[in-house]
C-alpha cells in the first residue's frame, strides 16, 4: 500500500506545482461537481427542465453514495495529507508537504474519495444530457432532409 500512497502524493504534488495556473478553473469544476449540490439545486431544476434528466441525479447521488460507503468501509484507506505525517517511508523528515483546500479537510476514510465518485457521476449526467439535447434537433433535422430528398426521388 506504501507503494500506492508514494506515487498518489507524487501525483498530488505534480499537479499542485505544475497545474498551478489551472487551480480557478480546476476549483471550479470540482465545486461545480460537488454532490451536495444535488439535493438542493440539481434535481429539483433538472426535473423542472427534463423529469428524466431529474430522477437520473437522484439516482446517481443515492446510488453513487452508497457505493461510496460501502467502498470506504471495505478499504479504508489513509488520505494523502495524513499518511505523509505519518508514514516513515521518507528519511529525515523530508516528507512531502501537500497543499490542503476546504474540500479536502475531511477525516474520515480517504478511498475511494467520495468527491471524485460524486463529481464525476454529476458531470456524466450533465453532459450526457447536454449532449442529447443539441443532437436531436440535428437528428430531426437530417431525416426531415432524407425524407425531403427521398420524396422527390433525389
Ligand atoms: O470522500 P471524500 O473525497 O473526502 O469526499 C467526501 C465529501 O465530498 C464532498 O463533495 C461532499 O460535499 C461532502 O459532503 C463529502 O463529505
């Protein structure tokens, strides 16, 4: 498991020193995913706009969440900011010092992250359903033009 914490930190600290100029766009998404959203301003507008859309979300946060727990009590694994405290792999106190953000204050089991799971299931529904909605008036469109053409025997 060392391993895997090693090169998870190594990830973190190469985004964190090398995405730097990425970090407001890269926040924004993340906030933009959070899966608390979807109880209080996702589901009750995607189900005014498209009810199918709606009940999606719903879904993907009972489900989604769900999963996530049962995940982290099967793994329950060490989050990156504390296993670098408390590991002895690095000699020397020359642990790596990662850079901590609200999000990523939490205490519990850190693996799965529950924010990855749950952001990534919001933006899957949101653009799926995005896309879908700018692809059908295409698809009308070219069989409204096949049946033209058809019709006049072009
Ligand atoms: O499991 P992680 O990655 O710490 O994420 C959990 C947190 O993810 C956040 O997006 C949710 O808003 C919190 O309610 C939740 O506790």
């Amino acid at each position: 498991m060392d391993f895997l914490h090693r090169n998870g930190v190594l990830i973190i600290q190469h985004l964190q020193k090398d995405y730097r100029a990425y970090y407001d766009f890269l926040n924004f998404m993340s906030n933009v995913g959070d899966p608390r959203n979807i109880f209080s301003i996702y589901f009750p507008l995607w189900f005014q706009l498209n009810q199918t859309v709606g009940t999606k979300m719903i879904w993907v946060a009972v489900i989604g969440d769900w999963f996530n727990l049962i995940f982290k009590w099967v793994l329950f694994g060490h989050r990156p900011y504390w296993w670098v405290q408390e590991t002895q792999i690095y000699q020397n106190h020359s642990s790596s010092c990662l850079e901590q953000f609200p999000t990523t204050c939490e205490t519990g089991p850190g693996s799965p992250s529950g924010h990855a799971m749950g952001s990534s299931c919001v933006w899957y529904v949101m653009v799926t359903a995005a896309l879908s909605r700018s692809v059908s008036p295409m698809d009308k469109f070219s069989v409204t033009r096949h049946r033209y053409a058809g019709g006049r025997g072009l």
